[in-house]
C-alpha cells in the first residue's frame, strides 16, 4: 500500500466542519471510482504535533502508484465534477505540507 499524507491549517478554523465534508465528498468520489483506496481525516489533540506539522491530516490509500497515477491524471483535468468536489477542499487550506510512504517492508523486497 502507498499513503499520500498531507497535513493542512485552515485559512478560516470556523470552517472546520464544512472543510470536513468536502474532503468526504471528493476523496469518496475518487474511491468510489476506484482511484484510491481509502483514506482518512484526523485533527491534532491538545495542540500536541511537531511545529512543522499541521492542524488536519489526510491520509488517501493507493494499492500501487500506478492507482495514484491514475488519480492525479484524473483529477489534473480541473473540469467537471472532480473540480466542483475539489475545489471547496483546496480553497479553505493553507500551509499545505505532503509525503508520500509506502508498506515496509513491501512484496517487492527479497530478504537476505
């Protein structure tokens, strides 16, 4: 599995909860298109992160980058009904960071 991590503050905090279903609205559009996998959302509680990480945290789940590819091809179009979903999403964030992991140790990895 692959995790595309991002970490996000908000430009309005009193927008948390609309913020909040229109991450649910777009990542279950791509998962339900079977462009990723899953994905999450978390908060930060009691202000405990390092500095450099953010109030929000996604998640999304992609089985290979081959899926993730196909995400971003899709979504890159920035028309129609992707961009309608991801538009709210984008517009209310700030301080954006991201990171990109994978399972370790993964199925392509021979032991010694």
């Amino acid at each position: 599995m692959n995790y595309y991590h991002m970490w996000v503050n908000l430009r309005d905090s009193s927008q948390d909860l609309a913020w909040s279903k229109a991450v649910h609205n777009y990542l279950e559009y791509l998962r339900t298109r079977g462009l990723i996998e899953n994905w999450t959302l978390a908060r930060r509680k009691f202000g405990f992160s390092p500095d450099a990480l953010h109030e929000f945290h996604v998640t999304v789940m992609a089985k290979d980058l081959a899926q993730f590819d196909a995400a971003f091809s899709h979504v890159a179009v920035r028309d129609g009904e992707v961009e309608q979903l991801h538009r709210p999403v984008y517009a209310m964030v700030t301080d954006f960071k991201s990171a990109l992991y994978r399972d370790f140790p993964d199925s392509v990895r021979h032991g010694a």
